[in-house]
C-alpha cells in the first residue's frame, strides 16, 4: 500500500469493516439457502425415488447417511440464515438484536437492550449440528467401505441406522457445551455436559459394529480400505478427549487451548477428509471406468495419516501445559492472567464478590477490573473501566 496517504487507508479499512463485512454476512446467507434446497432435494429424492422393493431398512448407510445429513441441514442452517438476517439487520437498519450499549470513544452513553450471547446461541445451534453434517457422510462411506474390503455384511445394520439417528437428534441437544464460558447457570452447563456424554453411546456402538465387521473377515488392503480404517483410527483418538471437553470445570480451563483444537481436527476436521479420500479412491473407478494408482495411494494414506497424528497429537499435551500454568480465559481469543479475588461486575449495575469465572443466570459482557491496559474496553478485559457504575449511572 505504498504511496497511499494514511486517510486512504483509513478509508480501506472502514470499508472492509462494513462492506466486506456485509457481503461476507451475504455469502453466508446465499450458502444456507443452497444448503437448505440441497437438503430437500436429497429428502425428496430418498422418500419418493427408490427403486420398487427398496426399503427405508434396506437402503445402503450411505444413502442414511446423507438422508440423515440432508434433515440435520433443514433445520440447523435456517437458524443459521436467520441469524445472518439480524446480523445484517443490526449493522445497516439500526435494530439492536446483538448491541447491548452504545459506545462512544470507549464510554458507555446508553444500552440499546440487545444480547451478543443471542449470536451465539444462534450460531451454536446451527454449529453442534453442523460437525455432524460434516461427518455423517464419511461414517456412511466407511461403513460401506469397511463392508465391501471385510467380504462380510456390515455389523448390526439396523443399529448403526439407529445410532446415526441417535447422533443426529442428540446433535441439536448439545450446543451450550460450546458456551460454558459464556456465564450461563451451572445447571444448564449440567444440562448440556450430560447430553454431550450421552453421544458418547452411538458413537461408540457404530465404533464397535465397524471394528465387528472386520473381525476375522478375509480384509483386503486396498488404498480405500486402508482410508477407512485411518477414518476410525481418527474419530477414536479423537473422540477421546470429547468427555474431557464436556465437563464445564474442566472446559473453563481447556476452553481456547490447542487442546480443543487437536480434538476438533482429529475428530471432525480431518476424519471427514478421509472419509472424503476414502469414498474417492472407491467410487471413481465405478464412475470413470479406470483404477487409481494404487502405490502412490498408498503412500498418500500413509503420509497424510502420520502427519495428521504429528501435527495434532502433541497438541493436547500443549493445552495440559498451559492449564497447569495457571491460565484462566476471559473470551474468546481473549487470554488473561487468572485472579480469584477480583471483583465482577455485569452490565447490571451489580456486584459480585465471587472470583475472576462467574456463573449467572443472565450475564452480559461481564468486566474484570484490573489494571488499565488499553483505552478502548473492547480490546483488553482489563481496560479499567467501571461497566457496573456506568450502567447503574
């Protein structure tokens, strides 16, 4: 940006704030509607196009796969789109669904009745289910898969149709598992740790139906069985730090760390890519006619299966460091130094005696006085402004 004048890049910027910005919230609103006719193409498609004799229990996991997948997008990207719809509404219209005060040059001038944890719950109800969206479909290609080079029918396949109804509908039971940070009641946290462990069951019965299906069968190691079974591998080593992640204590102190982000990869993240190279190396050759190279798929499976562990392993002993150091986590992105004694105030005007991480059944953009950091509250949770005296004045 050489030779720009600095009000020009001023200019830049406040652009990209507000109409990059907006078209990014578009983007995401055109994705949910296109989302949203995809899925009820493929429900429409799955109940009235089989083929005669083609019952619902007889359909390929894949094909419930994508059935269940296509139901969990019908209802969680609507939240999503309504969300982006206040958001837009919010920055443009003058509405104050998510702006809770008005802030001039740092100083509160006067609330405007909205809630940011709106957002979130908002955008956690359409995100819980929105992993599964994204790994349903390669559970579906692996169980086919797994079947396929086992030479065995697939274990228990009416309880791996139920145990991906079950993840499906408990999906939509869990987003605040996403939100113990957020100061909600430690009842509702009780609430939604409890159902996140209750996922643990079908998960694990269509871990163990997979690991059923290919015992003593006649396994044929082929490039997409081989992806397959990394698949497992994944959502296995994965899925273990799951149950840690869901215990509101234990969250408050991982929350932020590269321990949630070696779980989400390893379970989510890259288990669904393999599931996407799995389906791939398996059903190109019945789409184009022609075998893929079965060495350097190999040594694909291999390089991208160790790197994977390489990269996100360690990362939970990373978050273990960091939590043994005593870091407390204010917000997100938002690291700092834990004090218990510090008094919090909320938004309310009233104040709570009660330790740097505060549980309340209505919090909003709580402060934790401390030293002043930064002139503007919105970059430091220590900028030494007083929110309960300002709200109560």
């Amino acid at each position: 940006m050489d030779g720009i004048s600095a009000a020009e890049r001023a200019a830049i910027r406040r652009a990209g704030r507000r109409t990059g910005a907006d078209l990014w919230i578009t983007s995401i609103a055109i994705f949910c509607l296109a989302s949203l006719m995809g899925a009820l193409n493929f429900l429409t498609t799955t109940l009235d196009m089989r083929a005669k004799g083609m019952t619902m229990m007889r359909m390929p996991l894949t094909v419930w796969s994508w059935f269940i997948t296509a139901i969990l997008g019908l209802l969680a990207f609507g939240v999503l789109l309504s969300a982006g719809i206040l958001l837009l509404m919010d920055r443009n219209m003058g509405t104050s669904f998510y702006v809770p005060l008005v802030v001039v040059n740092g100083q509160i001038m006067g609330h405007k009745g909205g809630s940011p944890l709106l957002w979130q719950h908002l955008f956690w109800f359409f995100g819980h289910p929105e992993v599964y969206i994204a790994i349903l479909p390669g559970m579906g290609a692996t169980s086919q898969i797994l079947s396929t080079f086992s030479r065995k029918p697939i274990f228990g396949y009416k309880a791996m149709v139920y145990a991906m109804l079950g993840i499906g509908f408990l999906g939509f039971m869990v987003w605040g598992h996403h939100m113990f940070m957020s100061g909600m009641s430690p009842y509702s946290a009780f609430a939604f740790s409890l159902l996140t462990m209750c996922i643990g069951v079908p998960s694990a019965i269509k871990t163990f139906n997979w690991l059923g299906t290919m015992y003593k069968a006649r396994i044929r190691f082929s490039t997409p069985m081989l992806y397959a079974i990394g698949f497992v591998s994944l959502f296995v080593s994965g899925g273990l730090s799951g149950p840690f992640l869901a215990q509101p204590v234990l969250d408050i102190q991982l929350h932020d760390t590269y321990f949630v982000v070696g779980h989400f990869h390893l379970i989510m993240g890259v288990a669904a890519i393999f599931g996407m190279f799995a389906a791939t190396y398996y059903w190109f050759p019945k789409m184009f006619g022609r075998m893929m190279n079965e060495r350097w798929g190999r040594v694909h499976f291999f390089i991208t299966l160790l790197g994977t562990y390489a990269i996100f392993m360690p990362m939970h002993y990373l978050a273990s460091r960091e939590a043994r150091a005593g870091i407390a986590i204010y917000g997100s992105g938002v690291l700092a130094e834990a004090d218990a004694a510090a008094p919090v105030h909320d938004l309310r005007g009233h104040h709570h005696d009660c330790g740097a991480i505060h549980f309340c059944d209505q919090p909003v953009l709580e402060h934790v006085q401390g030293p002043k950091a930064s002139d503007n509250p919105w970059e430091s949770t220590t900028a030494g402004v007083d929110y309960g005296n300002a709200a109560a004045a």
